[in-house]
C-alpha cells in the first residue's frame, strides 16, 4: 500500500484494457511482492505465477470476486479497471475433469496456466465478454460427478 493506491492498482497497473488476459497484471503482481526478499518463500505458494506454469486458481478466484459483477450474489464486482473478459478460469481436478468429459479441453491430466487459459478461450465460445461466469457451474459438476460417481453425459 505504500507504493499503490489500492491492491486492485497494484493487479491492474501491468495491463491495459486491450490485453487478452489477466496474465500480465498475476505475473507482475507476483514480482511486485516478492522483489525486496521480505517474505519467506513458503509464502510462494499463496500468490502463484503464470510464469512457473502454475494455474494460479487462488489468485483467479479472488479476481474473479472482485472483477465480476455481484448480480448473481457471488462475485462482489467491486474493481473496474479490469475486464471481465481478461479473467481466466479458476482450475482444478473438478473443473478440469469436467471440462474435459464434455469435451471443454482435450485432456485432464494437468491443470497448469495452460489449461487454464485453453478451458477459459472454451468458455469464450459461449461468452467473449464473460467467459468465467461458467466456473461455478463447471465446479458443482465436478463435486456433483465425486459425490455420486456419475459422468456427466453432455458434450457441447
């Protein structure tokens, strides 16, 4: 806070509105926090890097809360200086599973930036300007699928 104004200038001073993605603004976030060697490196794990291939689901869930809209009473929608459509889906073995059983990804053998972004540019088909609106869904398949050990029959 003492070289920002808020940590969503922080996030958003590494892009600009034309970006694809938020890949820049997680990756120079990172570097910000970590450059004067105050923190141990166990905290790493906490504020993850596209630049390690890491699928950084902590840190798109977060932005995912506080970019999106509040309207559907999950997402507070607070910042404005990023774009919805720069969002990348939050993955993990239950979305990824999913989206690979109805053909969203090709495979679901590892969930890395990757992944996250092939899954994302998926969604994009259905919605350019939102395409992480289908996480949440995509998430209570996957823990509908674990809890009574049926695949989902869809493909779209």
């Amino acid at each position: 806070y003492s070289e920002n104004s808020s940590l969503e200038s922080a996030f958003s001073q590494f892009i600009t509105p034309n970006s694809s993605n938020i890949e820049a603004a997680l990756i120079g976030f990172q570097k910000l926090i970590f450059t004067d060697g105050k923190y141990p490196n166990r905290t790493r794990k906490h504020i993850a890097s596209p630049a390690s291939n890491s699928a950084c689901k902590r840190l798109n869930m977060f932005l995912r809360w506080m970019v999106r809209s509040n309207k559907g009473g999950v997402d507070f929608g607070l910042w404005k200086t990023i774009n919805t459509s720069q969002l990348i889906c939050p993955i993990d073995t239950h979305v990824g599973n999913i989206a690979a059983q109805i053909g969203l990804l090709a495979t679901s053998i590892t969930y890395n930036w990757k992944q996250a972004v092939l899954l994302t540019d998926s969604l994009k088909g259905f919605s350019a300007d939102d395409p992480v609106k289908y996480d949440f869904a995509l998430f209570g398949l996957g823990i509908e699928q674990k809890k009574s050990g049926l695949i989902p029959q869809l493909k779209y």
